[in-house]
C-alpha cells in the first residue's frame, strides 16, 4: 500500500540587518554555510544605511529597512547593529509581521523586556536572543557539577577571560562603536557582561557568579 511522501520541508526567508564584523564573521556563514540550515534558510537581503558597505557575494544590499516590504513574504530578519538599535528594531520587525532573532543584549532594562514581549504576543511572532555562551562547555560543565554536587556548598566563583582583541565593528577608524555611550549604551561591559555575568540562586548555594572580562 502506498504511503504519502514526506512533506518538503519549509524554507524560511530572512534578511540580515547591519553589515558589520558579527554578520560577516559568525551570522552569514552560519545562515548561508551550516549543513543543518542551508536548505532550510535562504538570506534574500543586507541591510545596512551607510554609504560605503562592502557587498556581500549574492545577496542584494539594501540601504533601507522598508525596502525589505519589495521581498515579501519575509519570515524573520537578524539584527546585527550596535546596541543602541536593537529595541527599536526588534519592535519594529514585529510590527512588519517578522520573527526577529537579535544580537545581544536585545533589552537594557525590565521596562524594555516587557514591551518586546507585548508585542511579541501581538503580533504571534517569536524573538530570539543570539546568545549562544549558555551552551559553551564551559558552562555546561558547571551546571553539570552544580546538578551532581561536585562542587559542594559555595558562595562566590569568579573568572576572568581576557580577549587579545575587541572586535572594532565595521568602522576600520575613529572609536569603535562599543566605546562610545550613544551607540554601546554601556559600552563593553555590558556588551559582553551579557554572554558571561550570571547571578542566580542554585538549590543548596547562596550565590552563583561567572565574570568574564573582554579587553
């Protein structure tokens, strides 16, 4: 007896927002590259408003967010810009219907995190922090000791990881973006202290803190 053939699987449409060092180094590839993702994501657009952007092989180069309404239908878009621009962003992709995926930190503050989450039920879409440090193994291993009580009872842990580099940004002179309050809205330490500082309250500990300082 016949049995129906498996669907095709759904291929998702997205565009990039921002063209700086992260969608060049780590969201492209990931998106146009990963086995696991290359037949399911197809990136139709760059996003990105300044006037000297290098282009990207085969995907279009937008200079404006709204131009992205001439590639509907468009599933999510992936926020790629400095910290700054991130909330507005992300309420901005919801209201266009899209899911967002967004660099961290995508909120500052509870009120933020609130009005991200209103409109996501709104608008039935999800967002998605990039923040892939909670599956880092370093991370993992802790939790693995936490759960089997390897480590015992304790109050404080702290490390320190010191980069040899930070990442300027797009921007080759002038202060990077991350240096300046407008653009960072806390600069490196809150850029960073995001994917490393964790402050919660484990069964039998008082205090759980992992510090991780970028240079």
């Amino acid at each position: 007896m016949a049995t129906p053939a498996s669907p095709e699987p759904r291929r998702y449409r997205g565009a990039v927002i921002g063209a700086g060092g992260i969608a060049r180094q780590s969201h492209l590839p990931a998106l146009r590259d990963s086995a696991a993702l290359r037949g399911r994501v197809e990136v139709v657009a760059l996003v990105d408003s300044a006037a000297d952007v290098p282009p990207v092989d085969a995907i279009p180069l937008l200079g404006r967010r709204d131009q992205l309404r001439d590639l509907a239908p468009l599933d999510f878009i992936d926020i790629c810009t400095p910290t700054a621009s991130h909330l507005e962003l992300t309420l901005w992709g919801l209201e266009q219907g899209y899911h967002v995926v967004c660099e961290k930190p995508v909120a500052l503050t509870r009120g933020e995190a609130d009005r991200i989450a209103a409109a996501a039920r709104t608008s039935g879409r999800i967002v998605m922090p990039c923040h892939q440090y909670r599956h880092n193994p370093v991370w993992m291993q802790i939790k693995q000791w936490l759960a089997s009580g390897a480590i015992g009872r304790w109050h404080l842990a702290e490390f320190s990881v010191h980069r040899t580099m930070a990442d300027p940004g797009r921007v080759a002179r002038g202060t990077p973006w991350r240096g300046t309050s407008e653009a960072g809205r806390g600069g490196v330490l809150l850029d960073h202290g995001t994917v490393a500082l964790r402050i919660s309250r484990p069964a039998g500990h008082d205090v759980f803190h992992v510090g991780r300082a970028g240079a």
